[in-house]
C-alpha cells in the first residue's frame, strides 16, 4: 500500500527575502498577483524551467523528459511556518498543453516536510485553487515550491497568482456539517432485524426519544436506556431501540430533545445495491483493459494501465529485480534470467502494485460470495450473470465469476516458468521500482515495472484461490477449471519443496508494501482444505488435517486477513458441501459456532453494536476485520439456522454504515455523511478535481489506534480507538481503500441482500 516521501534535490537558488514575525492574518509573499517586475528576481527555479514574467503572470517553460514531480521545481524561499499557526495558501495557475502540478509549503531543507500541499493536472483554462493547513512543526527555512516534473512532454506553465497567509481559521473537517449527536445506520435498517441507533449524551438519565416518519407522522417513541462510558469511542451514551417498528419505508428520523438523526430508510433492496455497488469496484481497478465508460460510468472511463503504450512502461514483458536492489530487500543476491507477461489482475490499493497474496484472498472471497449463494443463498442475484455492468456480461457466465477470473488468470501469470529454479513457485508481487507519486491514471505511470523474489506465501494463495476457482468453474467453463487445478497442484508442490522462502520486511521502501509473512502454516492449511474441497482426494485432507491449524485456534478477535488465513479455511470446510467424515465436519463446525458466539458475546457489550473489540486496539483496516468476523457469525447462521446469528449480523452492519463514533459511513455513496476523500491514486478527486471521486460502494480502510503516516499521526494525537481515523487522502494508514477490503464487503452485502 502506498506511502510516500517528499524529497527534492535543490540545483537553482536566488535570494531570500525575510518577513516581520508578529503579524496575523500577514501574507508571506511579496507580491501575490505579480503586479512589480522587481519582486519577481525573488523566486528560482531548477535548469530545466526557462521563467518569464508578464504583468500579472509569472510563467515557465517546463521541459519535457522527467520523471518525478520534484525533478522539476519553481519556488521562492524566505517563508517561515510556526508550529501550530494555521495558513491559507491560494493559487491561480494555468498550463499549456498542460501537465502534473503538485504546490507545496514546505521545510526548506531535507527532509523537505510538507505541510501544506495542492495538486492538479492543469489545463490551458485557469483553475482556482486554496488550502487550509495548520503547521506540525516549526520550520525556518521554509519555502512554496511548484513541483512541475513528471510529464514526457515540454509544457508551458503560468501562475497567475499565489498568496500564503497565516493567521487563518483552521481548516474545515473533511465530512461538512458534523455529525448527529443521534449515531444510526444511514442507508437502511432490515425488516425483521434489530434496530438501533446510540445517542451520545452524558448522564443516566433516561432520555425520551421519537421516531418520525417523511410525512412528520409520529410513528414511534420511548426510553433511552444509558451505558455510561463506552471505552473504545470514549464517549458517554445512550442505546436507542425501535426493533419493534417494522414498517419499510424511506425518510425515516430519530429525534431526542433538540437533535435529529440523519435520514434513513428500512429496507432490503439497499443490500442488494451495495452487492452491486461494491462489485463493480473490481471492474473500475483493472489492470491491462481499457475501462469503458458504457460499463463503468464517463467519470471512471480510462485507457489501459501498464500496457507498454508510451510514457508507460507495462506489464508485458517484466524482469526481476536487480541484484543490487535484491541484496537490499533480501540480504543476498537474487534475479532472474526471464520475463513474464503479468498484464490484468487488480491494482491492489491506492498504489498500482499486484500482491499475489492480497490478491489471492481478495479472489477467494469473491468467489465464495458466489459460493455461500449457491449453497445457502436460493435464488439469490450473486449468481446471475448480467449482475453487474462489465464487459463479459451476458456471456453466460455469473458476474462474480468473470470478476474473479480477471484476477485469476493474473495469479497464474505470476508462476515460475517451468524449467527455471523455483518452477512452479509464485513472484510475492510486481510494482514499479520506485513508489509512483500520485495523483495519476495507471497509463501514466512511468515506473519500470519488476518482479520481486517467489515466496512460499504467495505461492500457497495461488493454490488456495485456483482451487476454488477449480471448483467453482468446473460447469461453466470445464477446461478451465481443469487449468486451474493444474496450476494449484503444481504450485502446492513447488511450496512444500521450498517450504521457508518468506518474502521479507523493508518498510516500503523500494515502490510497494512488503506483505511480509514468516508463517506460512496457516497458507498451507487454506489450500490443502480446499484442494480436498474441489477434488474430495483424502491425501488433501490427510494435509490439512496435519495442519496445528486443523484443531489449534484460528479465531482471533482481530479478525483474519491476508496474513492469517486460517480462519478462511476453517469457515470453508465448515460450510462448503464436501465428503468429509461427519465427525470432522462436527468439530469444524462446532469451533465456528464457538467463536461466533464469543463475537456475540463482544457485541452485546459494545455500545455501538459492532463484534470488534481487540485488546490493543483497532488495527490497520478494522473496517474489514470487522467484516471478518462477521462473516464467521455469518457462516454459523448458515450452518445452523440460528437467527440470533443472522440477528447480530445485521447489526454490525450498522457501524460501518454510520452507528459509530464518528457517525460517518465508511462506504462510499451510502448515508448522509460518508467517507469520500479516501487515498488513492487514480480516484484522487479531493486532491485534484481532474481525477474521479473514489467510486460508490467501496470501503475506506477505518479507524487505526496506531496511525502509520505523518498526516494522521498529526491530527489524531491521543484519540479514541473508534476515532482514530480522518477521511483525507494524506492518510494511508486509516483511509486507503484495498481490493481485499471490498471483497468481503461484496459477501457481506449478499449475505444481507439474501437472507430474510
């Protein structure tokens, strides 16, 4: 996942200028609209920028041929940002053709912190842009950089004006208007479900509420029950409980003294829609398709990333990493003698990197949305081709399964070439040789492309997800499916003969996350049970059943995740049909049924409903280690029957739709106030307006006790667990979005569009 670190290389300075340190609301340059040709010696700029001054404009031809945006750089030094003063910085900028333009405040010298920053892709037209920052840290030097690198061709640009002042009013929040004191599921509560919302309010004193209808009909009333302080929002509240009232409709509000719930509807079809909404998402982070605007929307239409096609480097034909860069991550020389064509699969996050890893979970939990609605789902439409709007629809084939089949084939491209050491072994992941810095579509990256060493990890993914695929295949497209299962035999044997090749930790230091992982018996436990799944052969049971995992723990509060799949293993043989002796099924069964209670037991205790309580607090995507626990609720609902499974389900549901201590939707698109601002490269609308929103139905990563870039380690200082989270593009750690967080997103979703 991305992370990023400004640096720039200063070759041009003039002279600096200083600034009385008293004044407020004082502007920090000398002459904001570029009215005196004799301030204009104030500002530099690195060789390859030709500036000119017209009255009014100070422009500079920007030659073509770089690659990063630091690479080239007009500025002015002689600022000077205080620690905790807040500042205004506003532009009007122009370019011709046009090219990246990235505005920076910054620490004049390294490490160049920034602290205030506004990017776009200019235009010939003039665009208007400002930004509300307050500074972290004191900086003297400090300077405003234009960053103009990046572009393959010359381009002209023009800033028309630029001021800096400080003494402003802090910035906005990103969500405007503020949340309810009334915390509810903003998109829609489910007939025959629980339905509650949470009042934050102090005292014990019971407070009366009302239900009112889109008519303002009284529909329903009664007591707040108080809970004191709840420990992970650290806030004191109230449970609000209208299970009782069972009347679908939309419009509906709560009301307690003087404060009024946002809007929301009791419906079913509202799950049904995020199903969609939240598949369609894989189609929009394709790799190697042109996105077509008639299935994904004019908005998220794009040419096809990393092709090869110019500036861009492409995934065609892609060699390892260098032996030098191989000693850095792995400690000794590594390469390779091949390529490999690895063009499709997903971008796996906000970054333009693949992860066989984070890949082969996100593909198996997809296909077992398909799975669990073939199962336990009657006719449910996560089986139906034309589901969603993608290029294969109505090909005969369900939706779900081409969605997955793009990452599929993907997978099986990242193999070692038969012949070579390491055959059959699967590349850990492909990503540039260095972070992309974004904004940026994918055909305009232009980072050389490489594969990093094969891992047991990913190799063992590959085989779990080809498996299943195998499986799920096998009517719709046999020969298919027999491919798949080739590729996951040869790939489990190729990891129990390198059994110990773990990819290592590096911080993301060399263009991509690392997705370290130095056990791997969880890896060999998921795909040896659904290797038996597909094919019923008791060799593959002997293997899982020799597992420490076949009868060890493998429920955790935190959830499970790419890391840790045992879980996923477990609750697959629990539900999936299979030959398996009915005294094994009984103890599998039992263990899920055992930690969906224990889930139960955590959300009777939190105030807002949701079955995640981890003792060190939330972690790195707790949005979608919630999901996992519920969908191990979930599956003990499908396997037993037993409402109050199915019950405590639904509402979980509402915390991420809004019953929270933010009260914010952390998916897109549903609720009134909902995360829109989330990191990503390509959906990067709240850093640039050129570029698209993050599209409806995916979601944000949520809140993170442990907040792991600079942004959020900044503006959350000592907040809650269930508030340690800021919806701002500058925050990976708590706002990034990630194929293997939608996916179980997408189950979910049908679980609840399913179920009655």
């Amino acid at each position: 996942m991305t992370h990023f670190k400004a640096m720039i290389g200063l070759t041009a300075s003039l002279a600096a200028f200083a600034f009385q340190s008293d004044l407020k609301a004082a502007e920090q340059l000398p002459d904001p609209t570029f009215a005196q040709a004799a301030l204009v010696g104030e500002w530099w700029a690195t060789p390859n920028i030709k500036f000119d001054y017209q009255r009014g404009a100070l422009c500079g031809s920007v030659a073509g041929g770089s690659v990063q945006p630091w690479d080239a750089i007009l500025g002015i030094n002689g600022v000077r940002l205080d620690k905790g003063e807040t500042y205004r910085l506003s532009i009007i900028v122009s370019g011709d053709p046009g090219g990246p333009m990235r505005a920076i405040a910054q620490k004049g010298a390294e490490p160049w912190t920034a602290e205030g920053e506004i990017t776009r892709r200019l235009s010939p037209d003039k665009q208007s842009a400002s930004t509300d920052f307050e500074a972290g840290t004191t900086h003297r030097p400090a300077q405003l950089v234009f960053q103009l690198g990046g572009s393959e061709r010359a381009w002209r640009f023009c800033l028309h004006s630029v001021s800096l002042l400080s003494g402003q009013a802090s910035a906005p929040a990103s969500v405007s208007g503020g949340p309810s004191a009334i915390r509810v599921n903003q998109t829609a509560y489910l007939p025959g479900g629980p339905k509650r919302a949470t009042l934050v309010q102090a005292g014990r004193t019971a407070q009366t509420w009302t239900l009112i209808s889109n008519t303002g009909a009284r529909v329903a009333s009664g007591k707040t029950r108080a809970n004191g302080l709840d420990m992970s929002s650290e806030l004191e509240v109230h449970t609000i409980d209208f299970s009782d009232f069972d009347t679908p409709g939309d419009g509906y509000r709560l009301v307690v003294g003087g404060e009024t719930s946002p809007l929301f509807s009791i419906s079913r079809e509202a799950y049904a829609a995020l199903r969609n909404d939240a598949l369609s998402y894989f189609y929009k982070v394709r790799s190697g398709i042109d996105i077509e605007a008639k299935y994904a929307g004019t908005d998220y239409a794009r040419p096809a990333g990393h092709l090869g096609k110019s500036p861009n480097r492409g995934d065609t034909s892609v060699g390892c990493v260098d032996t030098r860069t191989a000693r850095k991550v792995y400690g000794k020389a590594w390469s390779c003698g091949y390529k490999l064509n690895v063009a499709g699969g997903w971008y796996d996050a906000g970054d333009f990197g693949k992860y066989v890893v984070n890949g082969g979970i996100a593909t198996a939990q997809l296909l077992a949305s398909y799975e669990r609605a073939l199962n336990y789902g009657g006719s449910s439409q996560a089986l139906a081709d034309r589901l969603v709007s993608i290029p294969e629809a109505g090909n005969g084939v369900p939706d779900i399964l081409d969605e997955a089949r793009w990452e599929l084939d993907f997978l099986v491209s990242m193999m070692v070439p038969e012949g070579e050491p390491l055959a059959g072994m699967a590349h850990h992941k492909m990503h540039g040789n260095r972070w992309t810095v974004g904004p940026i579509l994918p055909h305009r990256d232009r980072e050389l492309r490489v594969l990093h060493r094969p891992s047991t990890a990913a190799t063992l993914n590959l085989a779990a997800a080809a498996a299943q695929g195998a499986r799920l295949f096998a009517r719709a497209d046999p020969a298919y499916a027999q491919w798949l299962l080739s590729a996951a035999i040869r790939a489990y044997e190729a990891a129990e003969a390198n059994p110990k090749l773990y990819a290592p930790v590096t911080n993301g230091t060399f263009g991509g996350g690392d997705y370290s992982d130095d056990d791997v018996s969880d890896e060999f436990y998921w795909a040896a049970s659904e290797l038996y799944l597909t094919t019923s052969d008791a060799a593959w049971l002997k293997r899982a059943k020799a597992s420490p995992h076949w009868s060890g723990p493998v429920f955790y509060p935190d959830g499970f995740n790419w890391r840790a799949t045992a879980a996923l293993a477990r609750i697959q043989l629990a539900s999936v049909p299979s030959n398996m002796p009915s005294g094994d099924l009984r103890k599998i069964r039992s263990s899920v049924i055992k930690a969906a209670d224990a889930y139960l037991k955590v959300q009777r205790k939190e105030a807002f409903g949701l079955m995640y309580s981890p003792d060190q607090g939330f972690g790195w995507g707790s949005n979608q280690s919630l999901i996992q626990n519920m969908i191990v609720v979930a599956t003990a609902y499908d396997i037993t029957g037993q409402k109050r499974y199915l019950q405590a389900v639904r509402e979980s549901m509402d915390y991420l739709l809004g019953r929270n201590a933010l009260g914010i939707s952390y998916v897109t698109g549903y609720g009134t106030l909902y995360a829109q601002r989330q990191h990503s490269n390509m959906f990067a609308h709240a850093s640039d307006p050129s570029y698209p929103k993050p599209p409806k139905g995916v979601l944000a990563g949520g809140p993170n006790s442990q907040p792991a870039d600079d942004y959020a380690i900044k503006v959350l200082k000592g907040c809650a667990p269930q508030a340690c989270y800021v919806d701002d593009p500058r925050s990976f750690s708590t706002n990034e979005i990630a194929i293997n967080w939608n996916a179980p997103l997408v189950w979910i979703a049908s679980f609840l569009a399913d179920t009655r």
